[in-house]
C-alpha cells in the first residue's frame, strides 16, 4: 500500500495550491481517503475527507468555502484544491486512506486510518 502526497510549496497569502495523493495497493473506491495537516508545535488535525463510495465530503470549519476535495477514480488519485491560503494554513499536510468507507462521525479521527503518506509541506508567506 502506497499513499504519495505531492503539490506543496511556498505561495503568498490569498494564493492556491492543489495537492494530489495517488493511492495503489488497495481498493480505492471503496475507501475514505483524508488530508491532515500538522504545523510546527501544534496538533496534527484533520482539514478534509471524502468517502470514495459515494463522494460524501467532510471539512475542518477553518478551511470550509476555501478548500474542496475531490477524487479522479481512473487516477487512483484524491485532490485538495486551497484557495484563499493564508499563514495559517502553514502546516505539513499529510493524506491518509482508511481502506472502508467511515462514517461521518468518524472522518476526523485519526485513529480509523489506516496508511499515511509521507506529508508535503505548504508554506505561506509574503
């Protein structure tokens, strides 16, 4: 099982980035894939998760209207688009595949996941 994160980098308040996570080793259509994010000396959170099933879609309140998930299934690959970026938004942003489908109340729990990628750092700055 294999979870590849990519698509960081430095970008100016307001700016975008789209990070991508392809995904092989496992049945994705049937998983919860995530995207967490950890900034330097706080907790690792959740930021947004999508049910591969059925498209079902979470997100964080503080990036909600901002970021949108999405998957490419012909990809294997789960996409998080973040507009509007803003320093605090800096942080190591990891995905994470559950190989079931979660339900909602579980989405944001770590715990319930069952591989990580390697985390791709989103820096913004001016």
């Amino acid at each position: 099982v294999q979870l590849q994160a990519s698509g960081g980098g430095l970008v100016q308040p307001g700016g975008s980035l789209r990070l991508s996570c392809v995904v092989s080793g496992f049945t994705f259509r049937t998983s919860t894939i995530g995207w967490f994010r950890q900034a330097p000396g706080k907790e690792r959170e959740a930021v947004s998760v999508i049910r591969l099933s059925d498209r079902s879609t979470s997100y964080a309140d503080s990036v909600r209207g901002r970021f949108t998930i999405s998957r490419d299934s012909t990809k294997n690959t789960v996409y998080l688009q973040m507009n509007n970026l803003q320093p605090e938004d800096t942080a190591v942003y990891y995905c994470a595949a559950a190989t079931r489908g979660l339900i909602k109340s579980s989405m944001f729990a770590d715990r319930f996941y069952d591989y990580w990628g390697q985390g791709t750092q989103v820096t913004v700055s001016s």
